[in-house]
C-alpha cells in the first residue's frame, strides 16, 4: 500500500489527535507510510460569529469529506462531537476510538468553583448546550461568546474579565493541561456533547483496506456508547448546536446506561431522561422518545 493520507484539522487539538491516531497505526503497521494532510475547514475560519448563528451543519467537517469524496485523503481524523449524525452519502464512520472523559470541565481565572462565583459571574461559551444548563444551574450568571481554538480560549480568560470558561475535558487533557482545571462538572449539572471526548475516523465505504486497516484502533465499548447518544441526537434532529446532552456509559454485560437532556436556551425549561439496554439505537431512540413526551419538540421547535 502506497502513502497513506489521513486527513485533519490544522489546529493544535486536531493535529494531536491525527498525530496520535498516526502513531497508533506505526506501531501496528511498521512497514507502511502515513502522512498528515492538515486543511482549515469553514468552522476554523469563522470565527466571530457564534456556531448557532452560523447553523451549518458540517462545519467542521466538510472540507475534510470533500477531500475523502475526491480521493485526495484516505481517512479523516474527526472530534466525533463535530460529526452530524447523517453524513455525506459514500462515507462512514469507520473506527471509534477509546474515548477520553467525556465531561466538561470548569477552568476558573483564580481558582474559584462555579458555584462559589459572585452573582453576575461572566462565563466564556458560545455553546447553547453549555449556556442553558448553567443558566439553568444558576440564572444569575452572565455569559460571553468565546470561539476559536483552546489556546485562543486560554489567552481571552486571562485578557477579559471573564471569571472563568468551560471546556471539553478530553481536548484539556490531550493538550496537558490538567493543573489549570478548577473542577470537573458533574452531569447532574452539565450534561456533555454527543460523542464528545471520542475521536472518530471517517472513509469512504468502499475502502475495505482501509476498514480492515483501522480495525485494531476501535473501542467496542466507546462505540457501543457514542452510537445510542448519537441515534438520540438523530431522532430528536439536533446538531452540535442545540441544547441536547448526552451521555451513555457501557456497565457489565454489554448493558448501555444513557441519560440524555434537552433545555430551552434560557435554562427555565430543563427536562432530562434515561433508559438502559443492549442494542445502542434501540437505547437511543427510547431516551428520545421519553424526552419528546415530556416536551422536547416544543422546546426545540422555539430555538430552531
């Protein structure tokens, strides 16, 4: 097999998870080439408007499936929460890699926790996901867009007079940067991203050398999680910028617990279900339906 192109992202998250996943593959396969092909794609361009208002699914990933789509890559190298839940028709997801902690973290200027902050704290997201449950969690907080890459994040908190910002555990820690987490946020508070903290490897479907290739590099058990949280995502009709959380984990016996939330952009409306089971999609849909009983339609309809 000649050169092997996997595709990415350029900043420094996305080089670092293409990089590991390039080693990982070095390793099993010794003999063979893999080479980065790192590409800016519309969501790193644009980056003064907040993701919601933008409301491009794909954003993220679009230049990456082109370049599949044209042979120009043979693997793309994906932050699986980046990933709307239907791809472009030829192309799959082919390999979930072992996911890394899939909450959100709080990183504070001075140290100080979310729920010891003053009243009218100013929290740097632009999430509608993150803003709704905090909003939620404490109404008094004010909020302020933040976009760009983590350094970019890091540099505004010590800038501006933002108290503090939340960020994707796993991308804090892939980058080594444990000692500037003031907490790990608790589910009951904030709910994450589907399939956050899970690097996701995209190909085109007809690339079976490719497929067998990748197969040393999927994690049963991560698949098994981000698929349900993923199959909810789709039959609510969310993308990543809705406010819907979720978060499955895989316990003894292949049993799948997956809780997911849906909130209104203020945070007053806040409802959360769960269900449990073997089959990712049936766990999925069943979590959305229970939401959708208890109102998630109307509360999406109103954000959409």
């Amino acid at each position: 097999m000649k050169n092997i192109r996997i595709g990415t992202r350029d900043s420094q998250l996305a080089m670092w998870q293409a990089e590991w996943v390039k080693n990982q593959l070095t390793i099993v396969y010794p003999h063979l080439q893999f080479e980065l092909v790192p590409m800016k794609t519309k969501g790193d361009k644009i980056l003064d408007v907040p993701l919601a208002k933008i409301g491009d699914k794909g954003l993220f990933t679009k230049e990456l499936e082109n370049g599949l789509l044209n042979h120009e890559l043979d693997m793309a190298i994906h932050s699986l929460k980046d990933m709307p839940t239907l791809l472009p028709k030829g192309l799959m997801i082919c390999t979930f890699c072992e996911r890394e902690e899939p909450r959100d973290v709080f990183l504070s200027r001075n140290g100080t926790r979310l729920e010891e902050l003053p009243p009218g704290a100013v929290i740097g997201t632009s999430s509608l996901r993150r803003k709704a449950q905090l909003k939620h969690y404490r109404p008094d907080l004010d909020f302020m867009d933040l976009r760009g890459n983590l350094q970019t994040r890091w540099r505004k908190l010590q800038e501006s007079n933002m108290d503090g910002i939340v960020l994707a555990a796993a991308g804090v820690k892939r980058l080594g940067w444990e000692e500037r987490i003031t907490q790990i946020l608790p589910e009951d508070m904030m709910l994450s991203a589907v399939g956050q903290g899970s690097i996701a490897i995209e190909i085109d479907e007809k690339r079976l050398d490719i497929m067998e290739l990748l197969l040393p590099l999927n994690h049963r058990a991560t698949e098994q999680a981000v698929r349900a949280e993923r199959a909810l995502m789709r039959k609510l009709e969310g993308g990543c910028q809705v406010p819907i959380g979720a978060l499955a984990r895989v316990v003894e016996e292949e049993q799948i617990i997956l809780r997911g939330m849906v909130a209104s952009v203020d945070g007053v409306r806040l409802i959360r279900a769960e269900a449990q089971g073997t089959d990712p999609e049936a766990v999925g849909f069943e979590v959305a339906d229970r939401l959708i009983d208890l109102g998630a339609t109307s509360i999406l309809a109103e954000i959409r």
